[in-house]
C-alpha cells in the first residue's frame, strides 16, 4: 500500500537525474496535503521515471553496446604481418622473431587500452584492469598469436584481438564492471599448449628441454619471449579463483558455414589419444620374391589405415580416428618394405567410446598380422589430452547473450585442441565459434568473413558483461 512515509522514502531514494521530482511537498502540512490529494498522478510519474531510468542503464549497458568491428579487423590485418610470407600465409611459429615482434605488438596495444600487462615466467601475456569489488575473482579471456609454418591469420589472433576490444569498448562507455577483467596470450599453443598448461599445472621439467618447430628448445624460446624458464613453477595459478574463462575462436570445421549459423556454443573439447604403430615385415628384392611369399610390411600397414576407418565409421557419432605420419622402410622402388612406423589418433568427447574403438582396432590386429605374415605392436603416447567439457552456467549465459543479440547458434563439440581445454581445470570455462570459410584453417586460405568476426566479438562483450552481472 502506498502511503505518505513510503512516498516520501522513495524520492529520497532516487538517483540523479530524478532528484527535481516534488520533494518540496515534504516540508509543510499544506505541502503533504497536496501530496496526498495528488499521490495517484505522482505515484505514476514515479513508476515511469523509474521505468524510464532502468531502461536506459539496460540499454546503455547491454542493449546498444558494440565492439568496433572496423577497429578489430585492422588490427587482425595489422597483426597478420608479423610473419607474412609470399604465399599470403603467415609463418609465426612460438619463439621466431616474428612472435617476438608480434608481441611487442600486442602488449603495446593491451596497454594502450588501459591493461596493466606483465609476462610471467613461462611467456604469457597477462593484462589486467581491476572490477569494483576488490579482490573479486576476474573474468579471463584470452588465446594464442603463434602459428603454425604457413598457417592463417584468424586461429588465435581473433580471441586475443577481440579480447582486447571488449575491454577497451568496456572502458570507452565507461562501463562498470564488478569483477576484474583479464586478458592472456598464451605462449606456444601450437607446439603444445606450454602456456597454458603451466598456468594448470599441468606442464613437466622434461617439456622445457624438447625441441621446438624454429629450433630452439622450449627453454631457450621461453626466455627469447621475456619468460625465466628456471622460474616456471610459478607460473602456476592453481588455488587462485576465477569467475570465468572465455574464448573466441574460429571453428576450424565446416559445420557453422555449411548450415548458415552464425554462432557455436562449445559443449565441449574433444579428448585425444595417440598410440604409435609399428609393423615389422622382411625386406626382400622386389623382383625375385614372390608374391605369395612376401612379408610387405606396407601392405599390412593399408590393411591396417583401412580398417581403422571402417571401425571408426561404425558407430554413430562425431568420433575421429586417423592415421597421420607414416614412415616406410627402407624406403627404396626395388625392395619390399621391411618396416613401417606410423601413427593412429582417436578423438571423442567421451573417453569411454575411444576406449571402445581402440578395442575393436585391437581386436582386427591378429587377422592382418595373420595374412600378411607381419607383426603388429602398439604404443601409447604421452601426454594425452582429457576431455574438457565447457561449463553449463557459462555456455547458458553464452546462449542467453546470443539469443539476445538475435544470433543463431549451434552446440557442437571442439575437434581441435585449445588452451580452454587447459583453463578448464582452473575456471568455469566457455569457448564461442564463429564459422571458418570452407572449414579450412592452419592455412592461407583460413578465412573468416568480417560480419562472422564482428558477431562472435560482440556475443563476447555481452557474455562477459552478463557473466559479471551475476548471470550465474
């Protein structure tokens, strides 16, 4: 019921600019009487003024704010030539100069957006701006800028680029934000993720000795970047708590462009499993051994590459089961192939349907040794990749922000590895696609079309503001 003290506590309550309400009514009886006689119409300016003023702060805050989509495609350009090659390719693999001139780029730029920015002791950028509630958990957004040798100029670059855009365009509008806002690039994801899985702890000593793509060893690259490899424990931030974990990425398939969706919301990165194949048969010359006596290791070999693929299509599902690098031996036009190395890899979101394919796989090994007179050995791989699924909270408010922003979407899982899939074992984790072009990526021909590009950085800034609102 409204009465004359509640009235009265209301006004005195509103913010500016609502102060020149009729508070003058409050000073004398006549005034009050007044007030009374006409509270019904004044009851109504009040419910609208409020109206009014919540309408505008949503507005402001979620409605009409946009990431500066000509702004981020320059940069993208901008970044894309540190390592350009002729081919129209960039050539930024972790540790070359290119990437150390690349990220005398890219932090130039985070601090020139406001972002306190450090490099920890194994290489990764961290830029920071601090939220209004201190020691509140921060929002984390961020990916890579390496590449792989003539890889594209959008796998990474846009989550790191587009990051730094939400916060500046936060920053521009004069947004309040609760929580912290961070943003990180992480060191060599492409030779193995080193960045992030130190922040996870999840990075061994052994790591820091092997060799990486441009030459040096991962120490030696750590410290060609700024990092202390003899430090790199504390680049650990296990036991630290975070609100959340975001990444844009391209999606690196061809499922958002094939079926015209603007968007993929991330149910998950796949887990991955690697074994090392060997068949061993008996080199011989070729023209004098006859057919029926041979042991062709590489015959057993396609025995074995097309098997994997009839066992791997088999089931229902988004499972992927190949057979990468294969080695012949002894590798000469007149000698029967007396050895054959290869490598057979399978991803699932669940880890029990890969251990169900490599049984089978198994089980089909007998038969081809048998026929080929040859012998099969099969060797795990370490490390291996866990399943990450993305958190349900986060990917909610992800589909909330789209929907909003009147975006389609496609949940789909992430075929390809990512420093997410690390992150998650720190924070509630999200990952958003936009569509690759023809699926294609870790190539020249990578593209991702400006309007794609714009649409992810946005659902970015509206999934990071409504995450520090308290979406969940």
């Amino acid at each position: 019921m409204i009465n004359e003290d509640n009235f009265r506590n209301f006004f005195t309550a509103l913010p500016e600019p609502f102060f020149f309400l009729p508070r003058f009514f409050y000073n004398t009886r006549k005034r009050a009487r007044l007030m009374r006689k006409n509270i019904k119409v004044l009851s109504l300016i009040a419910i609208l003024s409020a109206a009014v003023a919540a309408a505008a702060f949503q507005s402001k805050s979620t409605d009409l704010l946009r990431t500066n989509a000509g702004r981020l495609e320059e940069r993208l350009q901008e970044l894309s030539r540190f390592g350009k090659n002729a081919q129209g390719g960039v050539d930024r693999t972790a540790f070359s100069d290119a990437d150390i001139q690349a990220r005398a780029f890219v932090i130039s730029l985070m601090r020139s957006v406001g972002l306190e920015t450090h490099i920890d002791a194994v290489g990764n950028i961290i830029g920071r701006t601090n939220g209004a509630i201190p020691n509140s958990p921060p929002i984390l957004m961020g990916s890579h800028i390496d590449t792989v040798p003539n890889g594209g100029m959008y796998d990474g670059a846009l989550g790191v680029l587009a990051a730094i855009e939400c916060v500046q365009v936060i920053k521009e509008n004069a947004i309040s934000h609760r929580s912290p806002l961070e943003v990180i690039v992480f060191s060599d994801e492409e030779g193995g993720s080193v960045g992030s899985k130190a922040m996870a702890g999840d990075l061994t000593a052994a790591v820091l000795d092997s060799s990486t793509l441009g030459g040096k060893t991962v120490r030696e690259g750590i410290k060609a970047i700024g990092g202390d490899p003899d430090l790199w424990k504390r680049a650990t931030r296990v036991g630290e708590k975070f609100k959340t974990y975001l990444e844009l990425h391209i999606e690196q398939g061809g499922r958002l462009a094939a079926k015209g969706v603007q968007i993929g919301i991330v149910e998950g990165i796949v887990a991955i499993r690697r074994w090392n194949v060997v068949i061993n048969g008996e080199s011989n010359h070729a023209g004098t051994t006859p057919m029926e006596g041979r042991k062709d290791a590489l015959l057993a070999a396609s025995h074995f590459v097309v098997m994997v693929n009839k066992v791997v299509t088999s089931l229902s599902g988004e499972q992927v089961g190949t057979v990468g690098r294969f080695q012949v031996e002894p590798g000469a036009p007149n000698v029967i192939p007396g050895r054959v190395s290869l490598t057979l890899e399978l991803r699932d979101m669940a880890e029990s349907k890969i251990n169900l394919l490599f049984g089978r796989i198994m089980g089909e090994v007998k038969p081809i040794e048998q026929m080929t007179g040859t012998a099969i050995s099969v060797a795990p791989i370490q490390p291996f990749s866990n399943a990450a699924p993305t958190d349900k909270n986060v990917s909610r408010c992800i589909d909330e922000a789209a929907k909003e922003l009147t975006l389609t979407t496609l949940w789909l899982p992430s075929g390809a590895g990512h420093d997410a899939q690390n992150m998650a074992r720190l924070a509630p984790m999200g990952m958003i696609f936009i569509p690759s072009q023809g699926g294609i990526s870790h190539s020249p021909k990578e593209l991702s079309k400006p309007e794609d590009i714009a649409n992810g950085a946005n659902l970015l800034l509206q999934a990071v503001l409504r995450i520090d609102r308290g979406c969940f």
